[in-house]
C-alpha cells in the first residue's frame, strides 16, 4: 500500500501504470459511440503517438510526478471540438470504469475524480 502523503502519480503506479490507464481509456473512448465521432477523422500514426504521450505527460505532472507537460492548456487544446456536458459525463463514466478495471482504490479515485471535475469549464463548449 502506498504512503497516503506520497505524492498521487506515485500512489497510482508512476508512469507505467498511468500510461496502462490512458491506453485502455483511449480504446473505450474512441469505440464510444458517443463520444467516437472525436476519432473519427483519419490521422497519422506519428499524431496517435503524440496525442497519447501528451495525454500520458498531462495526467503524471498534473498528479505530482516527475513530467514535464509541453502541450497547450485544456482550454486551447479543445477549442472548436465543441464538446458538450453529455459528452463530458460520457468520459468521465468511462474514466470511473478504467479507475475500476485497475482497482485503483478509493481516495485515488475521489482525487482523479475531482481533478477531472476541474477540468470541465476548460474543455465543455456547450
């Protein structure tokens, strides 16, 4: 069990399990059928990567972690994708299911809960 004053990217696993997490997030979110027309568009391989590493990178230095998060804040970043509160409570119910697949215990979950909760005045548009 991990020290409740560690750090919550240690708490969680350190990167490794972080990257574990926003991969299986990734599968449920593209195959959503909400939320999937956001992956919809053909990309590069090489745009796949960087988009999961930045994803990666976002969520470990967000958590407390020894990452450097080089990309746009939330708000720049989801400008004009026009994502609503119904596809905003779409993602968090499949980050609740992921959080569970990997038994991430519970005062984890509440901090990754209200770390997502944060978000959503940068990221929902409507």
């Amino acid at each position: 069990m991990a020290d409740p004053k560690s750090s919550l990217y240690a708490r969680l696993g350190g990167y490794d399990a972080i990257a574990a997490v926003v991969d299986d997030l990734q599968v449920r979110l593209e195959s959503d059928p909400v939320l999937g027309r956001y992956w919809s568009a053909r990309r590069s391989v090489e745009t796949d990567r960087r988009v999961r590493q930045l994803t990666i990178d976002y969520i470990a230095a967000a958590a407390g972690g020894p990452t450097f998060y080089l990309g746009r804040d939330m708000k720049t970043a989801h400008t004009g994708m026009g994502l609503t509160k119904n596809d905003y409570a779409a993602f968090t119910r499949h980050v609740v299911a992921t959080l569970g697949k990997f038994k991430v215990p519970e005062p984890e979950c509440g901090e990754v809960m209200a770390f997502i909760a944060s978000l959503e005045s940068q990221i929902v548009e409507k």
